[in-house]
C-alpha cells in the first residue's frame, strides 16, 4: 500500500544539525624513557702474559685476568699493568669503552750477565811477599867450590830399611 500523503498544509519539521560531540585527540604517548644506565660499569681486563698486577695510582686491584664492577662517577679511570721483566702498560677505562680485550705487554730487554765474581784479592802480606831478613850462615854451610860467594849447605841423607 502506498503511505499516505501529508496534507499540504500540514507544517514541515525543521531539523537542525546536531554538531557531533568533539572527538578528544588521543592522549599522546608517554615518552619511552631509555633505561637508566646501570650504576656500574663492568670491566674485565687480561694481559699477555696473564698475571700482571693491576694498580689504580697507589691502589693493588689483583692481578690479570681480573673482573672489576666500576662505578661509574669513579670513570674515566687511569690503570697501570705491571709485570716483572716487562714494561709498564697504562690504560684509561671509560664507561664507553671498558677496557681492550687483552694488553700486550712488551718484554724489558735482559740485563748483561755480571762478570763472574771474583774472590777479593787478599791484602794480607803473603809469605812471599814479606821481607825475609838476611840469611845468616849456619854451621854446615861452606863456601862453594866454584868461587862464588854464595855458601853451600851440604844434606845428609839416611836411607833406612
């Protein structure tokens, strides 16, 4: 069935636009903070050869290889690696680089050998050096044969059996 037709006198609805309600912007992101860095830095520090003793200035940390947590308001920090019969290494350690893998340490050269020690002369007057006094003539001896002045001793020798 067709609808019915509105009279023509009958009064026209007005309709007035309704404004839609204002749409709130979406609330923007918090900002993703980064991760606060950690407190300390974490240092692990080797030699070659292994065993060289670490010292911050006066300080003995250990010896290589050796793992250090380093606060890190106390970086950059200045280290010394050192081992006997090589030459001292230094280093800075900063939170952006901790530390190289391994410090090469390089080998003083060698000492010259002492010469072999020699026994301290002696300075006591030896036998041979002390003045003999004159030898004074015993009763065997006898001017020699040939004219010298020279005196002879003459030896008896007994050969027992």
């Amino acid at each position: 069935m067709p609808a019915p037709a509105a009279p023509e006198d009958a009064p026209i609805a007005e309709v007035a636009a309704v404004p839609d309600p204002p749409v709130e912007a979406a609330p923007a992101p918090a900002p993703v903070e980064a991760p606060a860095p950690p407190e300390d830095v974490h240092v692990t520090l080797k030699s070659e050869p292994a065993g060289a003793e670490v010292r911050d200035g006066d300080e003995v940390l250990g010896a290589t290889p050796l793992a250090l947590d380093v606060p890190r308001e106390r970086l950059p920090r200045a280290l010394t690696l050192q081992l006997p019969g090589y030459a001292r290494a230094e280093l800075v350690v900063t939170a952006e680089a901790p530390a190289p893998p391994a410090v090469a340490l390089t080998a003083l050269p060698l000492p010259p050998k002492p010469a072999a020690a020699r026994p301290a002369p002696d300075r006591t007057p030896s036998a041979a050096a002390r003045p003999r006094p004159p030898k004074q003539a015993s009763p065997g001896d006898r001017p020699p044969s040939d004219g010298t002045k020279k005196p002879q001793r003459e030896l008896d020798i007994i050969l027992e059996r």
